[in-house]
C-alpha cells in the first residue's frame, strides 16, 4: 500500500505519495500541484478546495481560510491573534474556536476540527483519484509549534474524514529527511557532523531548523 504524505500549509496544501520509484506530487482535479486549504459554504452546496478558492471573492464572508491557524484553539486566543486575517465571523463552539456561516439558508457553526475534516474528505478524494486505494495511510507534517491540544485535533479531524494518520511529523523534520535521504556523502561517526540551515517561509509562520547530520542518522539541534 502507498503512503501519503501531506504538507497541510495555511495557503495551500501539497499532496506526495511514495511508490517504488520514488515521490511523486498529487495534482488535484484542475491538475494543480497545490490544493488552496480553504472550506466555502453556498446556498445548496459545500466547497472544498479549488472550488472553495473560486468562490471566494463573490461569497467572501461564507468563505474560510487559514483553517490550520483556528485549529484546537480557544475562540479568545483566535479573536486576539488571528481575527483580522479570517473571512468569516468567529464565534465559539464546544470550547473550540468556530466561525458562523450561512450554509443552506441557514445560520450554522462550525469548529475549526470540522472545517479540518471537510478540507482532508477532499485531500482523500483528491488522493484516491490517482492512488486507487479504499485505505490511505497518511503522515501529515505539522508546524513545530503546535500543541497537543492542535496535535490532537489534527489527528480527530483525520479520523472524522476517515484517514488513517501513521504519524504527525515536524515540517522542519520532514524537510530535513527529504533532503539527507538520498545523500551519500555525508560524514561518517567520529567525523565531525555536517550542519544544515533550513528555512521555511511560510504564509503564516517563518520557520528555521538546524540539523546536524551524519551517514544514516540526523539530529534536529533546534527550531525557532
């Protein structure tokens, strides 16, 4: 069986899946090698992903982005931090920060695990299309600031789309054993170890991890 891999970005996500030859990067249905992470909610339907994306300017407000940032997280937290930079309104739903939309014709609320859930449906339909597997085993990169109240959200959202998730891995962590991997000249032990810098510029964080390498093992020095 193939595994998945999903870079879960604010913007947008990226979708790789290991064969025999290799990783290759999923493209979605308008063959994108990014899916937009965004859910939108219209009169009679739901939209996830591209379709969310074009909807967005003529339904703004029943429109969410940068669903990671409200995940597993208080609504006074949110409110504070991240309010400005939401679509729709944020309101409060089973402890969690939720936003309210109208979906049907109706008021509805919904928390940022649920939001999280639609959005990994579509990354799961998006992945079968090319996979052709009924299971998929997934391991999702995660920045290395969440906490475990977001770890576990994360991992909740996952179950409630019915996506079975080997392990949550650091994004710094994944970026640094997709690049010493297929590396052959790296030091041996008692070499001194080889020092790296990576540097994620991402839409919602910057991130820089150090990683000390040697042939077949690497060490996370830190992250900031």
């Amino acid at each position: 069986m193939s595994v998945v891999g999903i870079d879960l970005g604010n913007l947008n996500t990226v979708i790789a899946v290991a064969r025999n030859r290799g990783v290759d990067i999923i493209c979605n249905e308008v063959s994108n090698r990014m899916t937009p992470t965004m859910v939108a909610f219209g009169p009679k339907n739901r939209f996830l992903g591209e379709s969310a994306k074009t909807n967005e300017i003529s339904n703004f407000r029943n429109t969410v982005a940068c669903i990671k940032r409200i995940l597993g997280r208080s609504a006074e937290e949110v409110m504070q931090t991240e309010g400005k930079y939401i679509n729709a309104q944020l309101c409060e739903k089973e402890g969690e920060a939720a936003v309210r939309v109208i979906f049907g014709g109706e008021e509805a609320c919904y928390t940022g695990t649920e939001l999280m859930a639609m959005f990994l449906s579509k990354l799961k339909e998006i992945t079968q299309a090319e996979v052709k597997n009924a299971a998929m085993d997934v391991v999702l990169a995660v920045p290395p600031f969440f906490t475990d109240r977001q770890r576990r959200a994360l991992l909740d959202a996952a179950e409630i789309a019915g996506v079975r998730v080997l392990r949550l891995i650091n994004e710094g962590t994944a970026a640094a054993l997709a690049y010493g991997m297929p590396k052959s000249d790296l030091p041996e032990a008692p070499a001194a170890a080889r020092n790296v810098v990576f540097v994620n510029v991402g839409h919602a964080a910057y991130l820089v991890t150090v990683v000390s390498y040697l042939k077949g093992q690497l060490e996370v020095k830190g992250v900031a």
